[in-house]
C-alpha cells in the first residue's frame, strides 16, 4: 500500500463536508495524524496532534472555564444544549455523510448516531430542570436535612472509533447541564468528525452569547494525550470508552488521585433462542445485531445460544440471510455491511476464526471481498459459525462480525453459557413464556448491564442507563441517573430551632 496516498475523491467530499460545518481548512490539511477512510484505506486528511504543552494548556483553559460555567444556573446551561441540539439538527446530513466516510458506517447508521446525539441534547435541556436532591426525615426537632448537587469539574471523554461522535454527546450534553467543561480526546481513527462536532459546538457557543471559552476543547493525538488527562489532578472525571486493556491501565491511575471514572470497554454479547420463540421475528434481530456496523458496536451479538429443537430451523435461515447479506461501500444505499476499520481489524478477524475452525468450528463467510475494487480496504462477508461448545475464542471479544452458535437444553445452561465469559454488557432472550423471560432477566440469570426480552442486545435508546459489568467496566453513560455521576453531592443539615440538640441523644453540655 501507498502509505502517502491520498483519496482525492474522498478526501474532497471530506473536505467540502468540513468546510460547510464550519472547520478551519488549516486544522485538516497538515499535521502528523492521518486519517484515513475505511472505505478505500486511503489517507483523506491530515490533522495536528496535540502535544504535552497543548493539553496541560487546554485542561488549565477548561479549569478556568469550569470557575464560570458552575454559576450559570443550570436551565441557561440546558439553554446552551438546546441550541447545541438544534445545531446537530441542521447538520445532521452532513454530520452524518462524514461518520460514514470516517468511520465506514452505512447511510442510514451514520444518519442514527447523529440522531443520538439530538437525542441526548433533548434529554439534557429537561434534565436540567430536573437537577434536585432529596428532602431527608432528621430525627432532631426544628431541623431539616437534604441533599445537594453540585458541578463536579474538569471532565475528559476519551472515545473510540465505532460510535465516534454519538458516545460524546451522551457524556457531553449531561456534562454541560450539570454545570461541568470537558476535553475530548478522539479516537486517532475518526479525528475529522470530532473537529466538525467541536465547530457546530462553537456555532451554538456564538448563539448563546455568554458561554466561556474553552467551555469544550478537542484534543487530537495518540496515547500521550490521554495519559495526561488522566493523570491531571485538575481534570475530575474520565469517561473512556476502548478496550479492556485501555480499562485495566487507566483505572488504577484514576484511582491513585481518587478521580472518577466511567469505564465503558468490550463486550461478548449473547442472545438466547428459546423453543418457543418466533423465529421470524429473532432472525431479523439476530441479523441486525451480528452484521450491523461490520460487527464494530460494543453491543454488537457474537454468541448465539440456540435451544436444541429450533437449531436447525434457524441455522437454515441464517445462512441464507448471511449469504445474501450486501457488503459494500456504505455510501451505496444498497450495503448493509461496510467495511472493517483497517488492517488490524481485518487479521484479528482471521486469528479468531482461524482459531475456530481448529476447535471444530464450521464456518460460513469470512472471506475479505471487493479487493479489486477496494484493493487497500477490508470488506468482509459476516461469518457464522457453528460451534461444538463455548472454546476460549468464543469466551473471548473480537471486534468483528463473527456469530459464534451453539446448542442448549435447559435455561439454566444457556444462562450459565450467556454469563460464562469475562464481559456483562448487553444481552437477550428470545421466548414466547413469561416464565423464561423473567428467569432471564432475575437475580441469578444474566449478569449483564442490558438485558433484553425478543429485541437483539442493543442498549441504543438514550432514556435508559448503557453500559455494562464485569470486564465491560461498570460505567454508565446516557440516561436514567447517569448524571449524578457528573456532579458532586452535598448533604446540608439546617438547624432554625434556636436550640442545639445532638444526633442519636448524644449529651455534651458546658457551662458557657
């Protein structure tokens, strides 16, 4: 591969889309980050990395940023997100044009994660009405006791190349309303798509008149750049989403300087198939959640746990939906699946299945197609792939869209299967009875953060808490209460009884 060529094609519909969004040509032209889109593999634009002087500056700028913004009462602040929606909303095509250009995504996924992020704008402006603490029974006569919530800080996103725009919002839109200024460091994968988010960020800034600079700041660079924001005792959460291993080499650091995290990393999401499913309605779940997105979501489904009686039936209608599925470039209204991300992803995808087949996997697809075509890019069919049981390459993520299927009995053993791996993100069942699925979804069935009943394992809608236990890291993004987790709590006892008497009838009288 030409490891200097550039797309011409691509790179000028990136660049008409970046310059219509408002970003500086200067901030795309040049610089040592190249990015690439996954649809060639070709280099469409290159961008500045930060360096160590450029992050402690913009973290200090964002601490001072934070000193003004806390006192902004918090429906202005939900004002500003609600411009910021409106923004995402006039820019939603073309936002999404380039989500599916850098990060290889289909028209109509590119199209939805941007509506996520309207989404959670939306969520946010009502929320932000919504900030209130308790009002507490005190044992003690002529007193009341509540509880406070307060801005936290400094808080820096760290985002991977899959959801590369969506998962910011989710943290970014609660930030904000809870009174915080953030740093978002980017993927190096799908930098382009961070910088027009930041300039329409910009244009709603300009809209609301009186937001402090550096209320939100775009760090483009490798590891460096997150290791600062995660060692800087200024900046008082880190939300990353990225591998386990990423997780695993934070979160003691974090930890050392009692900073917060929210933890968001992999997933080996399953779905179960009871006998009494439909098996019309789970085939259409099933396809969508293994092929969608190329197999690149954190909730994407990679074990199939089929009950013994309908296994056959419905491998039969998965091989046919896995032989007929569109592959192709995601701009073609006609693909369903895109391409892989890069080359890495492509040879983890081999490993894996190479792996399987060794076990006794019998495999469908796989194969790396289009290379005429797109000689310097990785398009592959969706592999489904009967196992003889959960080996350790099933038990272990791989980011691509592998299907791994298997046989069961009894519920106990699809859930002892379902809850046999390191991850607990997201999970289903498939059932007609009641019965299974309230025994799916109970104290001892499956240790997942998403638990699902006849829908695939998607945590998409933005009302509900995502995020997952085990290896997926326990942190929780979006909706539910996951805003208390960007501010501080404060719990106020006040006296007005004129008197002084002490908790739990403690005496401590003096004579003064």
């Amino acid at each position: 591969m030409e490891a200097r060529a550039l797309d011409r094609g691509l790179a000028g519909e990136a660049t008409a889309l970046l310059r219509k969004l408002g970003v500086q040509s200067q901030t795309f032209e040049r610089g040592s980050v190249t990015a690439r889109s996954p649809i060639t593999g070709q280099i469409i634009a290159r961008v500045e990395s930060a360096n160590s002087a450029a992050v402690h500056s913009a973290i200090a700028r964002a601490a001072n940023a934070f000193r003004i913004w806390r006192s902004v009462p918090a429906p202005r602040r939900g004002e500003f997100v609600r411009l910021l929606g409106e923004e995402l909303r006039a820019a939603k095509t073309e936002l999404a044009h380039l989500v599916t250009i850098e990060a290889g995504k289909i028209t109509t996924e590119g199209l939805g994660e941007v509506q996520e992020m309207i989404d959670i704008c939306d969520f946010a402006v009502g929320l932000s009405r919504q900030l209130h603490g308790l009002t507490i029974a005190t044992e003690r006569r002529g007193h009341r006791m509540m509880e406070t919530w307060r801005p936290l800080g400094v808080v820096g996103v760290i985002t991977s190349f899959n959801f590369p725009v969506a998962v910011w919002a989710w943290n970014a839109a609660l930030a904000l309303v809870c009174g915080n200024t953030l740093i978002w460091k980017p993927s190096e994968k799908t930098p382009l798509v961070a910088l027009a988010t930041q300039a329409l960020f910009e244009r709603a800034a300009a809209r609301f008149g009186d937001a402090p600079e550096r209320l939100s700041t775009v760090l483009v660079g490798g590891r460096d750049v997150g290791e600062t924001l995660v060692e800087d005792a200024r900046v008082q959460l880190i939300s990353a989403t990225g591998s386990t291993a990423m997780g695993r080499a934070i979160a003691p650091r974090l930890a050392g300087r009692f900073a917060r995290s929210i933890l968001e990393l992999g997933g080996n999401n399953a779905a179960v198939v009871c006998a009494s499913a439909s098996l019309d309605l789970a085939v259409r779940a099933i396809a969508f959640a293994a092929m969608g997105t190329a197999g690149q979501r954190c909730t994407t489904l990679r074990r199939l746990i089929v009950h013994e009686d309908v296994y056959s039936e419905l491998l039969s209608r998965l091989r046919r939906a896995y032989a007929s599925v569109a592959v192709g470039d995601p701009r073609d209204g006609a693909a369903l699946v895109g391409p892989l991300i890069d080359q890495d992803a492509y040879a983890a995808m081999q490993g894996a299945l190479d792996e399987a087949r060794a076990a006794g996997g019998v495999i469908l697809g796989g194969e790396r197609v289009l290379t005429e075509t797109f000689p310097n890019a990785f398009y592959v069919r969706p592999a489904l792939v009967e196992m003889p049981g959960q080996t350790d390459v099933v038990r272990r993520e791989t980011f691509a869209p592998i299907l791994y299927v298997m046989k069961f009995r009894s519920l106990d053993e699809a859930i002892e299967l379902n809850n046999d791996v390191a991850h607990g993100l997201a999970s289903s069942i498939f059932t007609a009875r009641l019965d299974e699925a309230e025994r799916f979804m109970a104290a001892d069935g499956s240790d997942c953060g998403i638990v699902n009943v006849n829908i695939g394992p998607s945590g998409a809608e933005i009302g509900g808490a995502f995020g997952g236990e085990k290896d997926t890291g326990g942190g929780r993004e979006a909706g539910s209460d996951c805003w208390k987790f960007y501010m501080r709590r404060a719990t106020n006892t006040i006296n007005y009884s004129g008197e002084l008497p002490l908790a739990q009838g403690v005496k401590f009288d003096l004579d003064v």
